[in-house]
C-alpha cells in the first residue's frame, strides 16, 4: 500500500519533496520520485550514509524496502513524519 509523504525542507533554502511509497514493494510515485529513488540508488551504492547524531555512519542495505536506512537517506535534508523519524536507527 503507497503512504503519501510531503517532506519540509530542513534548510531554508531548500525545497520540499512529495511522493508516494510503498516499503513493502519499494515502488516510489509521485512529483519527487525520481529524486526519491536517485538518493536511495546513491546511499545503496555507497552502502553507507552519514545521519545523526553527526558524524555516524550509517550502513545502507535498501532504503526503498526498510524503512530506517529511508529514513537516514532523507533525514538529513528534509524534516521527517513521524513514521520514518521512528525508524530512524539508534547509533
């Protein structure tokens, strides 16, 4: 089932994103998909992303399939909802 997510810039300068996703299936929809699904390649390439508390590094195994490593990708960019700021893993 596709959740609807609209994500507030964490920097004043910076813009919100808007898409749909489905963890279960790791579809990504939506007006900021395609940025969505190139930051989840990026950091899984990387297979790791530096998040919170700075500077900890995070191993990223499928950010469009479990929801803590989305929830670092996105996290230090956007302010996250409640469901991925939950997620968020502990360091």
């Amino acid at each position: 089932m596709f959740r609807r997510y609209h994500l507030l810039p964490l920097k004043k300068y910076g813009s919100p994103i808007i898409f749909d996703w489905n963890s279960k299936t790791g579809g990504v929809r939506g007006p900021s998909a395609a940025l969505v699904i190139q930051l989840a390649t990026q950091a899984r390439r990387a297979g790791e992303v530096v998040g919170h508390p700075y500077p900890t590094p995070h191993i990223i195994t499928d950010p469009l399939r479990y929801p803590p490593d989305l929830a670092v990708v996105l996290g230090n960019d956007w302010v996250l909802p409640l469901d991925l700021a939950e997620a968020y893993p502990e360091s």
